[in-house]
C-alpha cells in the first residue's frame, strides 16, 4: 500500500470515528468534527458520506430532503428559502452478506433431530432446490447428518457455527490451479523456444549468405 493509500485510509478511519461518535449529523457537522484542514478534506468528507449511503453504512433521513423550498411573500412574490441541510445518521458497517451454504448450513444447524430438504427449502425461501440438494450431500459426506430415506435426513454429531470448506470443491478448485499453473508454463516453454528460434534467425541473417570455397 502506498503513503497515498495509507493517507487516505487513515482520513476515512477518522471521519468513520466522527460518525459513530455523533450518530446524526449533517456533512458540515461531520466535517466540523474530523476538524478538516482545507477545502479539499472538506470535499474529501462530503465524498465519504456520499459513498457511505451506497453501501448502507450511513443512512439519510427520510423527513430531510436537502432541497430548496418556496413560499410566497407578503406582496405576492415568490422567494426562495433554503431549507436546512439534509441529516443523516451512523448505521454502521453492513454485515457481509452469508453465502447460501452457510444460510442452509445455519438453518439445518437449528433443527433437532431430523430434517428435509422441504425444511431448507420453506426456511430459507429463495433458494434453488439444486443448491439445497447439494449441501444434502454434503452434509452426508462430511458426516454430519445421514440419510434416513429419499430427501430426508437426521443430523449426527456437532455441528460448528460456520460451515466447513468443502473438501470436494477444494481439492478440485486445487487441481484446476495446478491445470492453470502448469499451462502458464507450459505457455512460457513454448514463448522462450520461440525467442531462441527467432535469434538464431537474426543471426543467421546478420552472417548473410555462406560463400563457396575459392568465390570471390
């Protein structure tokens, strides 16, 4: 990482601190709070806010709209009135959304004693039934559940709280690296064979052409 880098992670830390520590609060407010220093550090904040609302980290309010607002005056005229700065408040970094074998993995985990693929379906809702099928095997083959009859199953032994790796999608995950590995140097082989070829040509042009024994 570089100083820049480290700069800048080190400025969203401190406006990520500010945040947390007024819970509601408008750009300038926060900016106010990270004690900016000059205009861009300013800019620099407003960025992060903005940034942080897509990801949910920050949340705006939904009675704030920012926006400028209108309303007659006593001769008829309309003025323009600025409302006030639009308010948000420090939700907090989102979890990392759990991939769907852990969702099944966690669902299956609450059940007592026996469970089926039926169960995981109507529990986890959105969910193909190839997935859920899949882990059914998988939870048989790494011995921790057996299969009682055709999509039915009983769980034995403990069951961690995060899913174990899959030993089967490891291993061939591990041999579709070593494919890659071994083609990339494969590809290497074959791209110095060719640059020796293609020396051993320009040397040959540069000798030119061999001249008979006795030719002048």
């Amino acid at each position: 990482m570089t100083a820049t880098e480290n700069n800048q992670e080190s400025f969203a830390s401190r406006v990520r601190a500010a945040a947390r520590k007024l819970g509601e609060f408008t750009p300038s407010e926060l900016a106010w709070e990270v004690e900016v220093k000059d205009y861009e550090e300013k800019r620099a904040v407003s960025t992060f806010v903005y940034q942080a609302v897509q990801r949910g980290e920050i949340e705006k309010k939904p009675d704030q709209t920012g926006l400028n607002r209108v309303k007659p005056s006593q001769h008829g005229v309309v003025d323009t009135v600025e409302a006030e700065p639009a308010r948000y408040w420090y939700a907090g970094i989102p979890a990392k959304k759990a991939s769907n074998r852990q969702r099944l993995w966690n669902v299956a985990r609450r059940v007592r004693g026996e469970f089926t693929q039926d169960d995981l379906a109507q529990l986890t809702g959105d969910i193909s039934r190839a997935q859920i099928k899949k882990f059914c095997m998988f939870v048989v083959r790494e011995g921790f559940a057996a299969r009682v009859k055709r999509g039915l199953y009983r769980r034995t032994g403990e069951w961690p709280v995060d899913v174990p790796a899959n030993k089967k999608d490891t291993l061939r995950m591990r041999k579709i690296r070593e494919r890659k590995k071994q083609g990339a140097f494969d590809a290497l082989d074959r791209a110095l064979v060719a640059i020796t070829e293609a020396r051993m040509a320009i040397a040959d042009l540069k000798e030119g052409p061999c001249k008979e024994d006795g030719q002048k």
